[in-house]
C-alpha cells in the first residue's frame, strides 16, 4: 500500500503542469523572498513610531519607507505577472517549443487579463490581487495554458507546411503570431467574462449573505472566499478584483 501511494504521487509529480508550477514556483521565488524582507522593514522597523524612526528622524525614515515600498511593489507586487511569464516560458520549453516568446507571451497575455478600466476620468488599472502575491496560482495555470498553445501552434503549422513545398514555409518568426493573437484573445475572452459574470456573482452573494445568517450558508460563503483568494480572485466576502471603484476627492 504504501509503495503504491508513493508510486502515485511520483506519477503526479511527473505530470506536465506540476513540473511547470514546481519551476515557475522556484524561479519567483527569490523576488517573493527580496519583497517580503522590504514589507517587513516598511512595517516592522520604518513605521512612524518605530525605534529606527526616532534614531533617523521622521524625515529620512519616511524616505526608507517609500523605498521599501517600491522595492516590495516591483518584487513581491508583480509575484503573480512573474508566474505567468515564468509558467509559460517553462511550459513551452517542456514541450520543445520556443522559451522566450512563450514566456514574454505569457507576460503581455497575463498583463491583458489584469487590465481593467478604473472609471471614465481615471484611466485604467491593474488588477492588483492578480498581480501580486495573491496571484501566483492563477498566473501559473494561465501560463501553463500559453505554454499549450505554443505546442498547439507548432502542431498546426507543421501539417501546413508538410502539405506545402519547402520554398512557401513561413519563418519562426511569423508562426509565433498564431500563438500570440490566440492567447491575447484568450487573456481578452477571461478579462471581458470575469468582468460580466464576477460583476453579477459578487452582487448575488452580496445579498445572500446579507439575507442569510444560518451555519451552513455562512460554511459555504466562507468556502468560495477562501478558494476565490487563494486563487488571486475574490469571494462573497471580499471585494472583486474586476470591480475597483474610485475614490471621490472631498471638497
């Protein structure tokens, strides 16, 4: 019995997407690393009422304070855009295809599924969940699926050209497009969904937790949060990601 549990999960550890996310996990690592020792000075040691505070001076403490905040935000903030990049580039890579524009598709794709637009005289946004911490699994799984489509292309493009003579082949160059334009539109079809269907589902359970105290009501409600954030998303009892609503300026 239990060499046959062992032999399962060594199966499962040979299992594309797990060898993906155990690289993606170990190559985002160091900047998750770099940006949790630079949220813990801004918190622990560079508050307002700290001891180093009143060594330094408020002036000069406040300036190591926004630096150790910008340090976390490209480091630890952009952990999840990382996973994508790194996911997709292993994943292409795993497969024998091209590492490096899978990977910077990953990038750009997972930066489109983050865009969001903030209000008519505010511009547009990042989700903030999905590009950070928060985020890794959800930029590992979409990296994964970038990665498949850069096998998914290879696979097409090479019954084309057995079907052509040699001279009307395409370069490498123009049959990385297909995978491209098919994971923008992937990135693009989630972006648009989540923005549609998460705006109806986080109102829904909005008012079944207000109408509803009973145990297993709120055992369920509190179910969906917890998965919602641990995948980078949201849940009854959080706010959406998709749904950011800016603050109005006081006259």
């Amino acid at each position: 019995m239990q060499k046959q549990v062992i032999f399962e999960i060594s199966k499962i550890r040979e299992m594309s997407f797990f060898k993906t996310a155990r690289a993606a996990l170990l190559s985002v690592f160091p900047f998750v690393l770099i940006g949790s020792f630079a949220k813990v000075a801004t918190v622990a040691l560079l508050a307002p009422d700290s001891f180093l505070s009143g060594i330094f001076g408020m002036e000069l403490s406040q300036r190591f304070n926004s630096l150790c905040n910008g340090i976390y935000a490209m480091t630890g903030g952009l952990s999840g855009l990382l996973a994508a990049h790194y996911s997709a580039g292993y994943t292409a890579q795993f497969l024998r295809q091209n590492y490096k524009t899978a990977a910077t598709t990953g990038f750009i794709a997972y930066l489109a599924l983050c865009f969001q637009q903030a209000g008519q005289s505010h511009g547009f946004v990042f989700a903030y969940r999905l590009l950070g911490v928060q985020g890794i699994l959800a930029g590992i799984m979409f990296g994964y699926v970038v990665g498949k489509l850069f096998l998914l292309s290879g696979e097409f493009w090479s019954k084309v050209e057995g079907r052509e003579g040699a001279d009307q082949q395409l370069p490498g160059s123009f049959r990385m497009l297909l995978p491209l334009f098919l994971a923008l539109a992937f990135a693009i079809i989630l972006n648009f969904a989540g923005s549609c269907l998460f705006k109806n589902g986080i109102s829904q359970s909005q008012e079944m937790k207000a109408v509803t105290s009973s145990f297993p009501s709120i055992l369920w409600l509190g179910l969906l949060t917890s998965i919602g954030t641990w995948c980078g998303l949201f849940g009854p009892y959080t706010s959406s990601i998709f749904l950011m609503r800016p603050r109005r300026r006081r006259t």
